[in-house]
C-alpha cells in the first residue's frame, strides 16, 4: 500500500493540474485498523460520542461495515461539532470543529 501512496504522491507532484477521480481501491481492512490504532485514545468526541475504546469493542465489525460503505459509496462523514476555546491572550474565543470518531479513522 505504502507503494502505491508514493507513485500517486509522484504523479500529482509531476502533473499538478490532473485530478485523481477515486483512491478508494488503496483503501482495506487493514489499512483502516493501523489509522484506527494510531489515533490517540484520549481526545474529545464528536456529534456521535463514539470513544476509541467503544469503537474498539467490535473493531472488525465496524470496520468491516466502514469499509463496505467506503467501497459502495455509500459513507457519508457525520456533522463536525463545533466548539469555542478560549484564545491565549485574549477574552475572545475561537471555534473548534470535533470529527465523529469514525471520520477521524478515514
């Protein structure tokens, strides 16, 4: 897989102006389970409060179903949840946008 990422990173570098239509046939299993445990455990939830530790509970299930949709086109990103923090310095805030968990895995 890490292959393939380097020829198309090659070819957009070569060819600025071609546009690639669909990648989703680089995308499997256990690509989806590296991202899956490379993400950190403790950050905030999304719009689905999904935690990496519930999604791990039936981790193949859910991302053998994740795939599936990816693959049919039938996955569709959820609402990002908007937050404001506090800006250092300052007494205004700044908005923060939090991805569901399974959109942070894609």
């Amino acid at each position: 897989m890490y292959t393939k990422l380097d020829r198309i990173a090659e070819i957009a570098r070569d060819n600025p102006k071609d546009k690639f239509t669909s990648l989703i046939h680089l995308i499997n299993k256990e690509m989806l389970i590296r991202c899956h445990y490379e993400l950190s455990g403790n950050k905030a939830t999304g719009v689905d409060k999904v935690t990496k530790k519930e999604y791990e509970a039936n981790l193949v299930e859910n991302i053998d179903n994740l795939l599936i949709r990816m693959k049919d086109f039938k996955y569709r990103p959820q609402p990002v949840k908007r937050v404001y923090i506090d800006k250092p310095g300052s007494n205004k805030k700044r908005p923060l946008g939090i991805p569901s968990y399974e959109d942070k895995i894609v």
